[in-house]
C-alpha cells in the first residue's frame, strides 16, 4: 500500500474543516459587530472605548486564520489586544472595553475560543502526521530489500520449502 495520496488526503479534510469553522467564525463576527453597533447607538456612546472583532486571512499558504478583538481609537488607530497563550480572550484581556462591550465579546468568545482550539488541534495533528508518515517511508534498519524484490524473495523462499 502506497502511503503517498495519504497526505492529500487528509490534508484536504483538515481544509475543509478550516473552511467551514472560517465560516462560522465569520457569521459571528458579523452578528457580535452588529449587536455592538447597535448598543452602541442605543447608549449614545460614540466616544467611549469601541471594541471590535475581526477575523484575517491566514498569513501563509495552509496556516489558518485568525480571530483578533480590538478597540478602535479614533481614525487609523487601532489597537489589537493581545490574547496570550490561551485559547480565549479573558475577562482581563478586555479589560479596556466598557462593561457592555465585553459582555458582548465574552459571550462570542464561548464560540471563538472553541474554533481556535480545533484549528490548533487540527495543526498538531497535521505536524504529528507529517512526522509518522516521513518515518513509515523510511527503510527498516537492516532492510537490505526493497518492495518487488521483497516480494520475489518471499516467493522463492515458499518455494524452497516444498
């Protein structure tokens, strides 16, 4: 058995999951912007911190996207907070939003930090495999033979035997 269509395969699978958990994540992000918007109108409150969420393109080919909230400061500039090492944006790590805005980004988080945590597990697992299928190509130490001639040895050995 050839391992070789192995890796494109499941390579395609973990794209497709990557596609449909993009998708998702960017439904939400369009609703959590709306639902910010329009508290934001309702409280009047034009000046005060303006948390947002944005979803980026991968920044190389097969990596995945990312999901980064930010407050906006006035025209051009933006500030993205910093996640740290977790899967979620805590309580703390939105602490310059106002209350309101970080209820709003907590509740979304329940999601995001999920989809972040499938996309790091899918490219552990990816790395994993990557890893398993370089050593399974690899000879056997002591293996002198190679495929055919395996199988040419075998059948002469079955034949000295009768």
């Amino acid at each position: 058995m050839s391992l070789e269509p192995l890796p494109e395969l499941i390579g395609l699978g973990f794209e497709a999951e990557r596609e449909r958990l993009r998708l998702v994540a960017e439904g939400i992000e369009i609703e959590t912007m709306e639902q910010l918007r329009a508290q934001r109108l309702r409280m009047q409150r034009g000046r005060d911190a303006r948390l947002g969420v944005r979803i980026r393109a991968p920044r190389r080919t097969g990596g995945s996207f990312t999901i980064e909230w930010f407050l906006a400061r006035g025209p051009g500039r933006t500030l993205y907070l910093p996640r740290g090492e977790a899967d979620v944006y805590t309580r703390s790590t939105l602490s310059a939003a106002m209350p309101w805005e970080r209820r709003i980004a907590l509740e979304a988080e329940r999601t995001f930090g999920e989809i972040r945590l499938r996309l790091r597990w899918m490219k552990q697992a990816e790395l994993r495999l990557q890893q398993v299928l370089a050593r399974l190509t690899q000879p056997l130490p002591g293996d002198q033979c190679s495929g055919d001639q395996a199988s040419d040895d075998a059948v002469d050995a079955a034949g000295d035997q009768r």
